[in-house]
C-alpha cells in the first residue's frame, strides 16, 4: 500500500505535526515512569493517546473526520505494523515516530522531532 494512501485513509494528512506532540508530551504515569528502552504500551493506552490526537483533528475538520473509525483502523495499523507477536503492546518511541511520520507539517519540523526523540533514546 502507498504511503499517501495511507495517509490519507488514516486521516492523518489533516492532522497537525503539533497536535500529535502536544498529545504525547501529556503525561502518562505508568508510561513516563519507565526508562525510554522500556516503553512499551498496551492497547488502553494507544487508543487514549489516538483518542486525544483525533479529537483535536476532529475540532478543525467536524466534517471530514469520523473519530472512532479512524481511531480504530489507526490502532490496527499501529498493531499489525509494530506487534507482529500479537501481544498487544508496542514500543511508544515508534508509534510516535509512525504518527510523526505521516501526519501534516514541515518535513524540517519532523525531522527535528524524530532526531530529538533518538536523542533522548
């Protein structure tokens, strides 16, 4: 599948680069609480942080986002990329980097958010 498809189908074309590190910046006790090579989350966890990006989405463009539909084929994509084994966790560092990745802004933006994010790796 191409890549803008994807994007596209995923709503994330209309999501916001800032909206998605906003998101993830909000503390999440049980998440920030581990060492960054230990961050892996489960399912209640992606669909908070997906919930949250995609209702900022949705504030912008009412028309043109169904939230609990692109939440939902956003976190199976999320799960049959990251977790192969099927043990309903992922790494945080690459959902982050996958959302980053596809949504809306400056390739420069993203690349100093991917690269601070290795960083602190």
């Amino acid at each position: 599948m191409k890549l803008r498809t994807l994007q596209k189908r995923l709503s994330l074309d209309l999501t916001l680069l800032g909206n998605v590190i906003s998101v993830f910046e909000k503390p999440l006790d049980s998440v920030n609480s581990l060492s960054n090579s230990e961050n892996y989350i489960d399912v209640a966890k992606i669909l908070y942080y997906l919930q949250n990006i995609f209702e900022k989405t949705s504030s912008e463009y009412p028309q043109l986002l169904n939230v609990t539909v692109t939440v939902d084929m956003t976190l199976n994509w999320l799960l049959n990329v990251y977790d192969t084994s099927r043990t309903g966790t992922i790494r945080l560092l690459s959902m982050k980097i996958a959302l980053s990745l596809l949504c809306r802004g400056n390739i420069e933006e993203k690349y100093r958010y991917i690269f601070s994010l290795a960083a602190s790796e």
